[in-house]
C-alpha cells in the first residue's frame, strides 16, 4: 500500500524539466548591409548568421532528445 501512495504522489507532482539553455534563445539577425559594400562580404556574413542559427537548431534537437530519453523510462 505504501508503495501505491508513493506511486500516486509521485505521478500527481508531474515532471520537472531542467531549464533551457539561454543560447537556444536567441535569435540570429541579419547582416547588416551598408551602402558601397561588396555583395560578396554582405553574402559571407549572412551565411555565417545562417550557420549560427542552424547551430542552434541542432543543440534544440539535442535538448529535445535528451529530455525524451531520460523520461522515457
């Protein structure tokens, strides 16, 4: 009978989920585009912004998968 209450308390206080990472925050801007700029160099930076991103992306689906795993069992 103790072992079906601790069963029941532990389901009704739900999961604690560890706090997201600060840097899957952020959001990725633009490259800035100044006039008499070479296209190239604007184009280089926005893919660099781009890279950035996809970064984070990647880290999110670690996260995700992490927290899945260690609730899963």
């Amino acid at each position: 009978m103790n072992r079906a209450a601790s069963a029941k308390g532990q389901a009704s206080a739900g999961v604690l989920l560890p706090p997201l990472p600060d840097d899957l925050r952020k959001t990725e801007p633009h490259a800035a585009v100044t006039e008499g700029q070479q296209l190239v160099s604007i184009l280089a930076r926005e893919r660099q912004a781009l890279d950035r991103a996809n970064s984070r992306v990647e880290r999110w689906q670690l996260f995700y998968e992490d927290i899945k795993r260690r609730f899963s069992h």
